[in-house]
C-alpha cells in the first residue's frame, strides 16, 4: 500500500505561475510608484530651493535676474546641505532670482512631456 504525503508536479507548477503572475504584475507598479515617490521628492526639493533663493534675494537686497548658486542657497536649506535629484543624483541647477530652479532629468525643461521633475 503506497501512502503519498507530497504535491504533484502539476500543483508546484501551478503555484510557481500563479506566483509569476502576481510578480508580473505587482513589480511595474512598484516601479511606477517609485518613480512617482522620486518625482514628488524633486518637485519638494525644488520649491525649497526657490524659497532659499527667495529669502537670499530678500536679506541681500537683489533684484530679479540677479545671478544665483547653490552657495548662496545651502545656509537657508534644512541642515545647511544643498540637495540632489533623487532620480538622477545630480545638483540642481539654481537659475537667476525671479526664474525657478531645474532638474537635470530630461523631463524637467518647460514643455517637455511627460511634466516631471520641474516647477510651474
């Protein structure tokens, strides 16, 4: 008298591929939601970067247009330390007071689509 205790081959294999699908479908979301986490991430790291720029034009007197680096942000920055872009680990790029701080990610410059990674 046999006595089997184990699976078949047929239901291992029919739990491996019900394992691939929820996999195939679970990590393109996760990667959109990272990315949708990285974009959110920039565009707050960017608008405190404006407020820096603005609040150094306030204390200097400087008018719109004045030349600006990321030196003269950083010691109104959080910490006194300058970010970078989560999804490209670059510097941002400061641009003159009165004009917003860019990305280096492609999607940042004005009317490129799909809108990411830059302010309005």
């Amino acid at each position: 008298m046999k006595n089997s205790a184990g699976f078949t081959l047929l239901e291992v294999m029919m739990v491996v591929a019900l394992i691939g699908l929820l996999a195939a479908i679970a990590v393109p979301e996760f990667q959109r939601s990272r990315d949708r986490a990285r974009n959110s991430i920039c565009v707050n790291n960017l608008r405190l970067i404006e407020a820096a720029k603005e609040q150094y034009a306030i204390e200097n007197s400087l008018g719109s247009g004045t030349a600006t680096a990321s030196a003269n942000c950083t010691p109104y920055l959080n910490h006194g330390v300058f970010p970078i872009c989560p999804g490209t680990s670059a510097p941002y790029t400061t641009n003159p007071i009165g004009s917003f701080p860019v990305c280096a990610l492609s999607g940042a410059t004005a009317g490129a689509s799909p809108p990411s990674h830059r302010l309005d």
